[in-house]
C-alpha cells in the first residue's frame, strides 16, 4: 500500500522539500511513498524547484480517500494538517516544532529536533541509514534549511543546521551564500500578489487559551512598500476571522536584510499581544526589532501570555 508524505497545510519550502527528501529515503528503505503537498508552493520554493529542475508535488485535499497510512514532516498539530487526518494512520512524524494537539491510536516512529529546519533532521536519517543523497536531492535539503534559518542568521538556527548546511552545499556543489540570497529575495516578490494571498500564503492556526490565533509570516526587502497596502491588508484579515473563525490574527512583516519584523494584528486579544512583547500596539501594530521567527520568538511568548 502507497503512503503519502506531506508537509503542513500553505507549505513553506522545507514543508515541499522535506516530503521529497522524506520520501525518498523510505522508498531507498524498502517503502512505497509519494511526496504531496497540502497547498501550492510559494514563489521561493518554485524559484528552488526550478532551479533544480525539480517537479512540483500534486496538491490533495484529502488523504483517505487513495490510502489508510501517511507521514508527517515539518508539522504534527492536526490543524495544520490534511483535513481527515483523523481518518488516516499516522504511521512516521519527522519535525522540529512543538508537539501539540497531536494523539495516535497505534505506536509510530517520531524523530523530533530542535533545530532550525526539518531537512536537517531529514540529513540525520539518510546518515543513519547509510542512504546517500543525490547531488539535487542535496541542494532541495540546502534549500530548505537556508530557507528555515534565513540563511543562518534566525535565532532558530544551531551549529547542527549550519554544519549540515554546508555538507549539502559541498554535495549540490552550490555556492550557498551566493545562492541563498537569490533564493530568499525570490520570494519577496509580493507586487504581483492579492491582499488575500499575502494573508494566507504562509499562514498557521494555533490553539492558545481557547482561542484560534492565525499567525501568518510575509518575508520582504522593504516594511513600507508592504505597508502601503495596509487598507487592503486589514480588509483581507478581517475577511479571513470572519469566513474562518478566528479569534486574533496576526501578521507578521519580517525584512530579511535588517532581521525585524513588524506586526499587525486585528481581532480580539491585542491586550494579550501587547503583554507578550512589552509594548503597546499603535494602530494595531508594533515593531519588534530583531524577530524574524514565528515558532521561537512570536508563538512562545503569545502562548505564556495567553496562559
């Protein structure tokens, strides 16, 4: 029987990239697996999968319907999962986020770091296995890993990512600074796209004191040029809380040259923002120099705050 592999739901490039590496290794191990993905790739992972010549995963919806078993990668929490997840057998979760909402009624295999990406846990197991990686194989980790760690410079980021980081590089015979930068600005290309999909194109769902809080990452060159769509901004988050049921949403603005964010934030529990980062909000926004990670600098302090 097939399994599926997948990332979570508006996959980010180790979402795509971690499902093919993933999927690889355990069919070299004797399984039968198909990478997919649970949205389409952004304008970074296209930019990546093109540049590697690199086919783009088919998009499902659903996963019961074609098998009974799937792996996990880049992701646990059930709402950022395929919608039936509950339908399915969970039977391999490969990650590096906090486990939460996550709960299997058989034993699986579990493989969680803490570390900046999940192509970097991926590297560990092709070593465990005695699987080498192709040399393209080898850029799509590279890149996955550059993306999760903003080229080394996100707090997330350890000396493992950054010492496997480079053995992809020497593989994929890449120049990874050079290439890195390309790859990151590729997906700053925000002109051509709706308020809806800046909104939504990297968006997660998290459960935090009894409300569903959307936190959603856009990654630019200039804060001001993003900001000058505020109006169409607003419009598109207070269309999501409405049509999805979000309590608080939060959008987060990070330029990657200077590594800082700011935020706008729309729904109700700004109070509770406001006590995560020490500040208050001015017109439902704050700067917060120096963040640029969701999982380790923004969910941590919001879910304390919310406690």
């Amino acid at each position: 029987m097939k399994q599926l592999v997948f990332g979570h739901k508006n996959p980010d490039t180790d979402a795509i990239v971690a499902a093919k590496a993933y999927s690889y290794l355990l069919n070299q191990l004797g399984y039968e697996t198909e990478a997919v993905a649970l949205g389409e790739p952004n304008d970074e992972t296209n930019f990546v999968l093109e540049h590697f010549s690199e086919p783009t995963p088919r998009v499902i919806t659903s996963a019961s319907s074609e098998t009974e078993e799937v792996v996990l990668v880049d992701h646990n929490e059930a709402q950022q999962s395929v919608d039936d997840i509950k339908d399915v057998r969970v039977t391999h979760v490969i990650d590096h986020h906090r486990i939460a909402n996550f709960v299997t009624a058989l034993p699986l295999y579990y493989h969680a770091e803490p570390v900046g990406c999940t192509s970097t846990i991926i590297f560990k197991e092709f070593q465990e296995n005695n699987v080498e990686i192709p040399a393209k194989l080898a850029g799509l980790m590279l890149s996955a890993i550059i993306s999760d760690t903003l080229l080394f410079k996100s707090p997330t980021t350890t000396d493992v990512d950054i010492a496997i980081g480079k053995k992809l590089a020497e593989i994929a015979e890449v120049d990874y600074e050079k290439y890195g930068l390309a790859m990151l600005k590729a997906g700053t290309n925000l002109a051509t796209k709706t308020a809806e999909e800046l909104v939504t194109s990297d968006a997660k769902s998290f459960e935090m004191g009894g409300k569903t809080v959307r936190v959603d990452q856009v990654n630019t060159v200039d804060l001001d040029e993003v900001f000058a769509r505020e109006d169409e901004l607003r419009a598109a988050i207070e269309a999501q809380n409405k049509d999805n049921g979000y309590d608080l949403f939060l959008l987060m603005v990070t330029n990657i040259l200077d590594s800082n964010t700011r935020l706008l934030t729309l729904g109700s529990g700004q109070e509770v923002v406001e006590k995560a980062f020490d500040q208050k909000l001015v017109d439902d926004k704050m700067d917060l120099p120096g963040i640029v990670s969701r999982k380790k600098q923004v969910v941590p302090p919001l879910e304390e705050a919310f406690a």
